[in-house]
C-alpha cells in the first residue's frame, strides 16, 4: 500500500484541526489577505465527523480574542449567549465546603464580563465564517502521516487510507489517502497532537524546554431542575476528592436551556496508580455543595480530553522549517485562569499574520520567525508570563501551593522575579502499586453516578470495527510483565472509556484494547509509565460526536 500512489492537492497553508486555532488562523489568513489583495489558498482537515464533533471544553470564554478576530461577533450569532453573573469558589473537605470571598480571590478566578459557552458550538459559527471567506473545510479526514521536502522541510500532511482492515489488508472499501500540500503547514490538532508531537521530536522543539504536564478533564451535561438552576453561575472548587498532593480541581458553569456543564480536572502527575480520574469525578458529584444541584436533573452527554496545564516554561519553539505549532499542539492554555479557546484563537491569528507576509514575499517552507516573534510582544505573552509559577507553586501540595500561588498573583501581580521549573514528566512520577494504597470506589447509583460503558454511550462514540487498532503498542509484553506487576495495571484506570481491560488467557493476564470506545482523550498516551501506548490516527470520522462538548 505504501507504493500506491496517492493524489495531491495543492494549497499556499494546510492546517490540520478545525478547532479554534485552526480555524481563526484560517479566517485570518483570509481576513489579511483581502486586506493586501492577494489570493492565498487555505485548507483545514479535521478528523471529527464534522466540526466541533471532537471539541470538549468547559468552558468559560473570554471574548477578548474572538472581539480582535470579529469586532462584530455579535452581530455575526456567535453563540456567546449566557454572560457570567457570579463566581464561587469552595475550597471542599469530604463533607463541607468552605466559601472563598470574591475579595479574596485572584484576577485569574473572577469571570467578570466572560461568557459560558459550548466551545464546540463555537468551534462550527467560526467554521461557517470560514468557509464564507473561501477557506476548504474537509471535516472526517484525519492527517496521519507528515511530509517533508529534500532539505527536510515540511511541506504538507497525508491523510489516512481508508477501508484498511485489521489484517493491515485493503478491503473491497480501501481508498488511498490524499496528499495535501502547502508552503506552510500549522499543526492546531489540540493538546497531545499525534503529527505536533512528531515534529517536536523532529526538530527538538522541546530541546531545554520544561517537560509538559497534563490534566484529563472530565465532563457531563446536565438538565437541572428549573428551582436548582441559576444562569450565568460559575463554580470552581479544589480539594475533596483529590488528596492534597493531586493537583485538580471541579467546575460547574450554568448556561442556557436549564443545562449545566459540569466537570473535573485531574492532573495526570498524580502519584498512586490505583487513582482512577473517572471515579474521582463520580465521587465529586456526591459532595453536598455539587450534588445538591443534580437531584431531580438529568445527565444529557459525557466526554473527556487531555488538556495542556503547563504554562510558559514548556512551551516549545513554535517554528520551523515549513510550518508552526497553534493552540494547544503548542500548549498555550492558561492553567490558572482555566482557559484555553482565548489563547489558541489569538495564537492562530499570530501565526496567521507570519504566514500572509511569508506567502505575500513569495517565500515558501522556511521558519516563521515573525510568529514567535509576534507572540513575545503580545498580550497572550503577558498573561502566559504571569500564569507561569502555577503547576510549579502546586507541585509543592495544594495547601502550600495555594498559599504560595495567592502571594505571587495578590503581591507580584504575577511578576514575581523568579521563574520556577519543573523536571519530571507526568508519567514519570507514578510510584509502584507496592507503595501505595488500593482505593475503593462505591458502586454508581445510576442516579448521579454512573459507570464508564453507559457514559461512553453518551459520548456518541463509534470506530469502524474492521481497521487496524489506533491504540498501539511499541511491544506487547509490556502491559503485562511490567505494567500490571509493577503498577497494579494502570491502564484500566486513568482511561476515563474502559478502552483497556486486563483479562485472563491462556492461564495468565493479557491487555485487552476496546479501541472502539476511545474517546480521543489522549490519557493513555500520556500517563502511561512506560511511554508504550501510542495513539495514532484512526480512519477519519471515527471517535465521538460530541453535539454541544
């Protein structure tokens, strides 16, 4: 198959995701090159069934990106209907939660004049503006493979075949992927990019960077009680169920339609392997201050997705020859502020304004430097600068972390003059199941909690079953001479779908892989110990479909 010839297309920018990145960079792309007159063909490839499908966030948005993008969002629809009108943040023990006064609170935590949205619905209004200025949307195609030029450039990205099946085979379905080529390619494909991931490596982006770290947040939807349901309310606590050492923390935004999005962040450098995110969220939803809210409400959808927590000390270099990292491929989230569509909007738009002036000069497949050149001046800078000490503050335990987190933002303002830095990866600071203690997780009660197979349902997710697995092992003996007998098989916990089981055969345990419940989170590929999972692309259209994530 690798000898079949595939066709190509040509285009002046590829951009892989249609997310908010990806496409704000395409819109301004668009937007500049009206401006110069100057015709620059765009296209966006987005491996979700459509836009928005595999969009899952909060989330809380500040418009301040979306306003420099379309000064007139509002009279465009953009569907930034439900304004904040309170912040409450409870600091929650097992059975109280203790209120934090606004006065009280860092900038980062009060969401005065922001709005609550559904990033997903976000993500396909900016689509439709997209393909109003004539950028090509080809949503269910997913890029899976890279490609570079003589001098190691790259030059574009290929599509995955379809109709392979599992034997690796064609079947009587296979179409060979397609080619798409640009003088410049930006990566925009979320936090943990499959193809941002390989060209970090390629050009050791990373090289005296700070290791990323990573959070799985988890999240439902619900129908509340019309009594029980406040509009425009946004809610954070820490503490209660994680221990003091877990970074994390819960969220419940009220928004339009009675419904309210309702979630847990769990850092992924937690330390126990018998720790399972999804039931740690479960738990939450018990607490008095959470569930009081649910009784008589319905959960209406349920997703998850790995989220950058980093901050600017890991922030790769964003260039190179022939392309850029945008949004989180990069990691441009702002842990602290729990925002992230605002950065990647306005790190899109960056790069956009490097690549009309590259393609405008006739320049092809070198280094964008005006991007991070653009970004350092910038106002995002800025706020990634203040947000910087967050993870490492946190890193010390919550009580402390906060503490210390408090001073830097009330005292400095976020302008400390020290930078401090983080040396561990996430999946290295899992300890062996030895020395730690078995967690146990009440049954769900079908009424506020629930179970992994029923939530995934509601996820929408579906792969077509005849393909070769997305969810690979570097080599098969792994899972279960050294992750099961080391680490109590952690596998089947910090996945949030029950994609991995551990099942008796032949006398002994082997690693199951339900790959088609996989909702694209990325956890497995990051938290695993042994770096031996590695998630690639599967066929495009495949994972959830997310209707308002």
């Amino acid at each position: 198959m690798q000898d079949m010839e595939r066709e190509s297309m040509d285009y002046d920018v590829v951009i892989v995701g249609g997310g908010p990145a990806g496409l704000a960079a395409a819109i301004r792309i668009k937007q500049l090159a009206a401006e110069k007159g100057v015709e620059i063909g765009v296209c966006v490839l987005e491996k979700g069934s459509e836009l928005g499908a595999h969009i899952l966030s909060g989330a809380v948005m500040d418009p301040i990106a979306i306003g420099e993008l379309f000064p007139d969002w509002k009279e465009r629809g953009a569907p930034l209907a439900t304004p904040v009108t309170e912040d409450r943040f409870y600091i929650l023990t097992e059975k109280r939660a203790i209120y934090n006064p606004h006065w009280l609170l860092p900038d980062c935590f009060i969401n005065d004049g922001y709005y609550i949205v559904s990033l997903a619905n976000v993500v396909r209004w900016l689509g439709q503006q997209a393909e109003a200025l004539g950028v090509e949307v080809f949503p269910g195609f997913a890029a899976a493979e890279v490609l570079y030029d003589e001098g190691g450039a790259v030059k574009g990205v290929a599509t995955g075949s379809m109709g392979i099946g599992k034997d690796g085979q064609p079947t009587a379905s296979f179409q060979p992927g397609i080619e798409l080529h640009g003088r410049y390619t930006l990566f925009a494909e979320g936090a943990r990019g499959h193809l941002g991931k390989q060209v970090i490596r390629k050009y050791a982006l990373d090289s005296g960077r700070d290791p990323q770290t990573w959070g799985i947040g988890i999240k439902e939807v619900w129908e509340l009680d019309p009594g029980r349901h406040v509009p425009g309310l946004v809610l954070h606590s820490a503490g209660w169920p994680l221990d003091n050492a877990t970074y994390g923390g819960g969220f419940m935004y009220h928004f339009e339609n009675n419904q309210v999005s309702l979630g847990l962040v769990v850092g992924l450098g937690y330390a126990n392997p018998y720790l399972e995110p999804f039931q740690e969220f479960q738990r939450y939803k018990t607490h008095p201050a959470i569930g009081s809210f649910l009784e008589g409400g319905k959960r209406v959808a349920y997703g998850a997705r790995a989220i950058n927590a980093s901050g600017l000390q890991s922030l790769p270099r964003l260039a190179f020859p022939g392309g850029a990292l945008i949004g989180c491929d990069a990691g441009f989230l702002n842990a602290p502020r729990i925002k992230g569509s605002h950065a990647a909007i306005k790190s899109g738009m960056l790069a956009a304004g490097a690549v009309v002036d590259a393609v405008a000069a006739g320049r092809r497949a070198d280094e964008l430097a005006a991007y991070p050149e653009a970004f350092e001046r910038s106002w995002l800078h800025d706020e990634l600068h203040r947000a910087r000490n967050f993870k490492p503050y946190l890193d010390m335990g919550l009580a402390t972390g906060a503490v210390l987190w408090g001073i830097d933002q009330l005292v400095f303002r976020g302008k400390a003059p020290w930078t401090l830095h983080r040396r561990l990866a996430d999946h290295q600071k899992l300890k062996p199941a030895a020395e730690c203690t078995p967690i146990e997780y009440p049954r769900p009660d079908g009424r506020i909690t629930f179970d992994k197979l029923s939530s995934v349902f509601l996820s929408n997710t579906n792969h077509e079953e005849n393909q070769p697995a997305h969810l690979t092992l570097k080599d098969a003996s792994v899972p279960v001479d050294t992750n099961l007998a080391r680490y109590a098989g952690p596998e089947s916990r910090y996945c949030p779908a029950g994609v991995y089981e551990f099942v008796e055969a032949d006398g002994g345990q082997k690693l199951q892989i339900n790959f088609q419940n996989c909702v694209h989170c990325k956890t497995c590929d990051i938290k695993d110990p042994t770096q031996n999972i590695v998630w690639v692309t599967p066929e495009g259209g495949g994972g959830p479909n997310y209707a308002s994530m």
